[in-house]
C-alpha cells in the first residue's frame, strides 16, 4: 500500500471523526433548546423565580459553551483537511 493511500485513509478517518463531532453537538443544542420551549410553554420553568432562572443560565451557559467550542473546532478542522489532501 502505498504511503499517499495511507494518509488518504487517515484524512478520511479524521474528517468522518470531526464531522460526527460537529452534527452531534449541534443537534445537543438545538435538542436543548426544544426541551428548553417547551418546558417553557408547559410552565414548568416559571419566569418569576429567581433561582430556577439563575439555575437554568448557568446550565445553558455550559450547555452551549461546551456545544459551542467543539463545534467550531471541529469545523475549523475540517475546513483544514481539503488544504492537507492537496499536499498528499
């Protein structure tokens, strides 16, 4: 097997690994933010207290940070593999 075969191959296995990185938390945010309306519209979250509100920025702080920060790395990365294919 040839050595450009090779890392074809791996290129291959790092972009399939980035881009199932990138949907996955994108549909954990946007899933959040369903179970965050609806639990809105069924009034289980009430917008007059103080705690649970405070409670539920933090969480979607994490939530979304988190979400956030692995889905533009991984699309950093794989905006980077067609420039890496080109050197192979």
């Amino acid at each position: 097997m040839d050595d450009g075969l090779k890392k074809k191959n791996i290129l291959d296995l790092q972009f399939q690994k980035y881009l199932a990185i990138s949907s996955t938390s994108a549909i954990i945010m946007f899933t959040y933010v369903i179970g965050v309306v609806i639990a809105f519209l069924t009034k289980q979250i009430k917008l007059n207290d103080f705690v649970m509100m405070g409670i539920l920025f933090v969480i979607s702080a994490g939530v979304f940070g988190i979400g956030s920060v692995l889905f533009f790395k991984s699309l950093f990365h794989l905006r980077n593999i067609p420039e890496v294919l080109k050197e192979i």
